[in-house]
C-alpha cells in the first residue's frame, strides 16, 4: 500500500511538472508595422499606393504602437486627426505636408481642421475663433477658397504670447469671430 501510494504522488508530481506551458490566449497581437499604417492611410485618402515619404517618417521617427495601431485602424479621413495627435508635433506637422493634396477637398478640409486642434493661444478670444473656424471648414456650403482663407486667420498667433500685444489679439480675434459666424449663418450651416 506504501508503495502504490509513493508512486501515484510521484506520477502526479511528475505528470502536472512536465505538461507543456497552454499559450494565453488574451496575449497581446503585434503592433501594426509601418507599412501597415500607411497602407491604411493611403486607403482612407484614396491614394492607389502608400505614401513612401509617409511610411518613411513612420520609420525614421519611430512611431508608437499606438500611433501605428490607431493609423492601420483607419476607416474615415476625421479620425486622421485622432491618430496624427498621437506622433510628435514636428512629426505632425510633416505628415500633413505630405498629405495635403489641393486637388481633393476631402483631404484639405480634414487636415485643416486636425491642424486648427493644435491651434491654442490662451486668449478666450483667439481659441473661440480657432473653434468657429474648425466649424466652418465642415460647411460644405462655404467654398473651400473661403475656408482656406479663414484657417488663414488663425495661422498668425505666434506675437499673441507677447503680453503687450494679448489686448490687441483678443479684440482682432473678437472683431474677425463675428465675420466668421456672419459668413457660417450666410451659408446656412449651424453655428
């Protein structure tokens, strides 16, 4: 009896030991490849080939996982934004350069408005006219020239750190606020 005893502890010491390792199954998948993200980008802004230039700022400046993953995730030109908030500003700057295409409306006007979310100044004034701004570009019934014009307004804030000039850039910012609403309200869009 002993000795039955001793050898059906050693078989279930030995048999629970030995089994091999069951994979996880929740284990993470790799992250997207570069090529992967742009492939997705070009699908989304209707390029027939990947950007080379993009797939090699990919490489070049190493981007996340996540931003990998969110961009190779990809289905509309608005979550382009969303994705691009997740590489560098200098990154990001490069990639909208090198999407930018005047020829497709689409991809002008998403890009726009991904730039006009980086857009802060601090003045209430100034950041409310980004955010009006970022509305009338999604007004298909304001002529693309126009909105190209009005994302102009927004692209000089750089003297608005200056604590002399902040008074003078609050009431600009006010004054060019009621253009941009009178010209949304024209159009017939929702403020």
């Amino acid at each position: 009896m002993r000795v039955t005893l001793v050898l059906l502890v050693a078989a279930c010491w030995t048999s629970s030991r030995d089994s091999p390792t069951t994979p996880v199954a929740n284990a993470a998948a790799p992250a997207p490849t570069c090529e992967q993200a742009t492939r997705a980008i070009a699908s989304v802004i209707g390029a027939d080939e990947p950007n080379d230039y993009v797939r090699g700022l990919c490489v070049r400046d190493r981007w996340s996982d996540a931003a990998r993953s969110c961009f190779a995730r990809l289905i509309s030109l608005d979550a382009l934004a969303a994705c691009a908030d997740r590489i560098g500003d200098d990154e990001r700057v490069q990639l909208f350069r090198a999407l930018e295409d005047p020829a497709d409306e689409r991809v002008t006007v998403a890009i726009a408005v991904a730039r006009l979310r980086h857009a802060h100044t601090g003045i209430v004034e100034c950041d409310a006219l980004v955010a009006a701004v970022a509305r009338a570009f999604r007004c298909d019934a304001i002529p693309l020239n126009d909105r190209m014009l009005l994302e102009d307004m927004t692209t000089d804030f750089r003297d608005a750190t200056n604590p002399r000039l902040r008074a003078r850039f609050a009431e600009l910012c006010a004054k060019s606020m009621g253009e941009v609403r009178q010209q949304i309200a024209v159009a017939g869009c929702r403020p």
